[in-house]
C-alpha cells in the first residue's frame, strides 16, 4: 500500500510494524516505552458500522480473500475494503475470533502479512485476529515489535499468550508496569539478562496497592517462576518473593482470581511448598505459607487441575512446616509493638489451624469465614464449597463471596419454606458494572434446595461460566452447617465483634437509631484502621414520625469506636445504651450529603470534604 502526498505523488509508508522496528532499535540497551509509542498519522476511518454489521461484513470480505493465492494482492484489498468500512479495532478482532476459517494455511499466511506489512491499524487488527487464532512460535518477534505501539499491547498479548506466556507476559508490563523496580526488570527481561533479571525481581516491593494480581501474574510468567522454583539451588529470598507472588494471585479483588489464568500454578506450588521448610521462621514467612494453604484449602486454588492427592500432599506439607517447634515459636512470641503488625500476629494466632482442619469427606456443603492476610487489601468472605469445590471462584469469579456479616449474622443462608432469594457474591467494581451471583433458597420437606441461579450483569466478553444446577442438601445436616457457621466467631477481631454485637442490638431494637429520625447503614470495622469499629447512619429529618421528605435534605454520619480493650460485649453494649440515650449526630462525624444539606441541617461540614 501507499500513501498519497502533496502534488499528486505518492511515498510508500512504512508498515506499523517497520515504524515499530525502527524506533525499538534506536531505542538505548533496548529499552521499553512505558505506554507504547505513539502511532504515527494515519487516515481518519470513514464509518462507523457496530458489531454485528461488522462481524458480517468482515466474514464476507474474508471469506473471499484469504484463500487467494496473492496474499499481497488480497492485502491490499482488505486494506481498500477496511478503510470504506471504518469499524472499530475491537470490533474487527471480535469478527475474525468468531467467523469460520476454510482454509487455515492460506488464513494464516494472510494474516501473516497484514501483521507484517499492514499500514492501517483495521489491517493490523485483522491480522491479530487471525494470529490469535493461527499463529506459531516464529510469530512470536514480529507480535513482541507490535506490542510496542500504544494500543496494540492487549490484542497482542492476547495473541502471544497462546504462543509464548514470558513474551506476552513481557509485553503486558512494558504497557503497564508503575514504578522504578517494575521497570527496571522490564528492560532486564527485555535484554535477555537472566541474572539481572532475578535480581531485580527480589527487589521488586510486593505493596498491594501498586503490584495487584494482574500485574503478580505477569510477572511470575515473564521471570519463569517456576523454572526458577525448580532449579537448585534456590535462595530464600527467592522462595519468600514466590510465595507472595502467589499470594497475590489469589486475590478476588479484582476481576478473576488470577492464580487461575496462570498455566503454571501448580508446579509452582509444589516446588514452593516442597522447599517451604528452608524460608527462615518469622512472622512475615509464616503468613505467607498460612495464606496460601488457606487457598489450598477453600479458595480458588482448589479448582486447579491438580493429580489425585497432589493438593492434599502439599497442605500435609504446610502443616509440618508451621507446626514444628521453630515455627510454632513464631506464634508464641510476644506480639511487635507495631500495631499492624500485632494485628497480623493476633490473625496468625486466629487462623493458624483453620486451613488444617479436616472436615468429613461427605459433607454436600462446607461454610469458612476468612480472612486474609492483613498486610493485603483486606477481604473477609464466606466461603462456600459445595462437595468440596469453592463456589464463587467456579460459578462467578468476578468478586469474592459476600461477607459473614451479610451472610451468616443476618440468617440469610438460612431456609424456609417460602422461596428467598440471597446476593452470595458482587462484582468487584459493583453488581451495575459486572454483576452479582444470586440463588433462591427453599426447603422442600427432608431437603433443602437451591436452585433458579441468577449472574445479572455479567458482561459476554468474560470467561465462559459454567451452567448451574439444582443442589438438594439433606436438611437436618444443612441446619447443623448453617448454626455452626453463623455461631463461630473464632475468625473475627475484636473490633469486628464489637461491630456484629451493635448491628445484632440495632436489629432488635431498631428504635435505637430511628427515634433520632436516622436510619442505620453500614456496620464494620474500618478499612485503614481495623481496631475501629464504625457505624454508619443516615440522618433524615421526619423519619420518626413517617413523615420523611423523600426530597429533602439528608445527612450520612460516621460514628467511630477504637478498641479500649475491653470485651467487645461491654464495647457494644455500652455503644447501644449511648445510642439509646443521646442523639448520636452530637457525637458522630458528617461525611455524606452535601454541603447544602449539611447548611439546611444546620450542621458543618467537613473542611476536607470541601477541598476535595
């Protein structure tokens, strides 16, 4: 193809990947672009056709050029025909994903040639699609020069990750890695330096908050964690950064439990576990072996594919490791002044057997309140696993289950004999964005049954879910599994009882709260400070009478109680006989509303909320 010029002439334009090429190589030691390089000009599309007018358009064009024996020529049309339609990129990809392929070799020589000599971004796209599907390891160079342009790093990781994981894993953090560290072992990993690039991995710091799951996965791909993991001798140091890499995969803060896409996570496992007993006993060591055998056990890696006993082995493992006497010392010892880290200490202690104790075989449905690492974004969920299997991870995966506090401390897993409907899982970015995981809960006689499974919102483009059927539990035993659950606070931190005390005093008596014409909220422990209990309540003039102004002003005030020491019973109950006795708007915080509302009211608001 060429592109038209000034006067009437015409000047060849290089390809996307020849202007790639060219700029990577004036590139010092190789390095990586954070973000891509910026593409050059390019011819504004001429339409706008959606996805199903796409989807045909591209199947009829492709259909009648791919098994042209000029590629070039059949190139050059697809470019002609691409640029009258003007679809979208994505659109495009998502056509050639989906159409039939008659012939395949000639599918991929076509595609082959639109990634190489393509000068439209529609062309390129096409032929991503096609390498997606089509392509072989000598794909693998050209596809790594394309990632480099911005906009091209997700469909050619998509490509590569079918092809070459390190590479597409290399790809994925020249485009989104943040940080000094991160890019450090980009451009180690992008120079071949193996040696660099294990060093520079150890000093990559693991902070939750800029290193997610996403970013964890790529990067124990790109380094071959477990090659490294499986080579001897391996430093502790290495062993300890593995673990947390693995960790950090399991989260279900984010949109998949990424220890699932990760093709190599049992191998890792195995030869992490198997050299566990070589990291040094202390406390950081420990939570990261404690957390990834409470994975083992009851979260998301349970549905790895895993040889008979495998997992099993490995937690056997585990237990030996921190049940012997340099380990165990790590839980006897007086807990660090640090009150993070005596919090960690304290949830090492709670938990510490939980991932160990062996429940009967038989059991249809097992219910675990858990709690992560504190050191982690925190998430406390009800695991649910039916014949053994975690539930939200297989049927919903987009959020971890809902919290005890929703689930258990409410009755809501509890069965009548009128139908109820229960939310068992969100989203993580909101049941609006994403969707939600719901079941009816009924007892039929000797049974109870949940069945009519609901995932509203979940978008097409996730991964396919599976279908959900019917599940009958002998009643008197699902009884015994629900009181068990619901009575066992053995999980929770003092301030986290103190919550669950108030919001049980608050559901008795309700009058509490409404008498000062407020209504309750949100009910926890805070999410920097986990020793503050916080109760939320909404302010709305009339409540109390019934006569409440659906368009009025109205007010959110945060109430917060740290941890004095005492018994959560006498924190709680000494929280209820204040809420019955003085309006809790004279003691409690505004952070809701607006500012307006707050005048009306004839209370402040908040100075930060106004620099915001």
């Amino acid at each position: 193809m060429s592109a038209p010029v000034e006067g009437g002439a015409t000047t060849p334009r290089p390809s996307l990947y020849e202007y790639a090429l060219r700029l990577h190589r004036a590139e010092p030691e190789g390095g990586r672009p954070k973000g891509g390089y910026r593409l050059p000009d390019l011819p504004e599309r001429r339409g706008n056709p959606g996805r199903r007018e796409t989807q045909a358009a591209v199947t009829e064009l492709l259909a009648a050029l791919s098994a042209d024996p000029d590629t070039a020529r059949a190139a050059d049309e697809i470019h002609l025909r691409l640029q009258e339609l003007g679809a979208a990129d994505r659109h495009l990809r998502a056509a050639v994903a989906q159409m039939p392929l008659a012939d395949e070799t000639a599918a991929r020589a076509l595609g082959r040639h639109l990634v190489g000599k393509g000068t439209s971004t529609s062309a390129v796209a096409v032929g991503l699609g096609l390498l997606a599907r089509l392509g072989e390891p000598e794909d693998v160079p050209r596809l790594e020069v394309l990632g480099l342009l911005h906009g091209f790093a997700r469909p050619v990781v998509e490509a590569l990750d079918a092809l070459d994981r390190p590479s597409a894993a290399l790809v994925w953090l020249g485009r989104y890695a943040e940080g000094r560290e991160l890019r450090q072992l980009v451009d180690a990993l992008a120079a071949r330096d193996d040696r660099s690039a294990r060093a520079r991995l150890l000093a990559i710091p693991l902070d939750p908050r800029t290193v997610g799951p996403s970013t964890s996965r790529r990067i124990a791909e790109a380094v071959r964690l477990a090659d490294i993991l499986r080579k001897d001798p391996v430093a502790p140091a290495v062993l300890a950064q593995a673990g947390r890499l693995l960790f950090r995969m399991t989260s279900q803060q984010d949109y998949q439990a990424e220890i699932l896409a990760y093709p190599e996570a049992v191998l890792a496992y195995d030869a992490l576990v198997t050299r566990a007993s070589q990291l040094p006993p202390d406390l950081p060591h420990y939570a990261t072996l404690l957390s990834l055998a409470l994975d083992l056990s009851s979260g998301p890696s349970v549905l790895l594919d895993w040889r008979p006993g495998q997992r099993e082995g490995l937690l056997d493992t585990l237990e030996s490791v921190l049940t012997s006497s340099d380990w165990s010392a790590v839980l006897a010892a007086e807990p660090p002044a640090d009150p993070a880290e005596c919090h960690r200490a304290r949830w090492l202690q709670r938990t510490a057997r939980q991932p160990f104790a062996r429940r009967p075989a038989a059991a249809r449905l097992q219910i675990e309140a858990t709690v992560r690492d504190p050191a982690d974004p925190a998430t406390v969920e009800t695991r649910l696993l039916l014949d053994g299997r975690p539930l939200v991870p297989e049927a919903f995966g987009l959020g971890p289950a809902n919290s005890p506090e929703e689930l258990l401390h409410t009755g809501r897993l509890r069965a009548t004999a009128e139908p109820r409907e229960v939310q068992l899982a969100e989203a993580y970015c909101t049941e609006g964005c994403c969707g939600a995981l719901y079941v009816t809960i009924c007892r039929e006689g000797e049974h109870v049954v949940w069945r009519d499974w609901r995932r509203p919102a979940v978008p097409p483009s996730r991964r396919p879910l599976p279908e959900l059927p019917a599940y009958r539990f002998d009643a008197a035993a699902y009884d015994a599994e629900i009181a068990r659950a619901e009575n066992d606070h053995s999980w929770a931190w003092p301030a986290r009882n103190t919550a669950r005390l108030i919001a049980a005093g608050l559901r008795e008596r309700p009058v509490l709260l409404t008498q000062w014409d407020s209504r309750r909220g949100w009910i926890g422990t805070d999410f920097t400070d986990p020793q503050v209990t916080v109760l939320s309540f909404t302010y709305w003039p009339g409540l109390a009478a019934g006569e409440r102004d659906e368009d009025g002003p109205w007010l959110q005030f945060l109430w917060r109680l740290p941890d004095d020491g005492t018994p959560p019973e006498d924190q709680a109950a000494a929280a209820l006989h204040r809420l019955a006795t003085a309006d809790p708007k004279t003691y409690a915080e505004v952070r809701g509303g607006s500012p307006a509302y707050a005048e009306a009211l004839g209370f402040p608001w908040p100075e930060r909320r106004s620099r915001e």
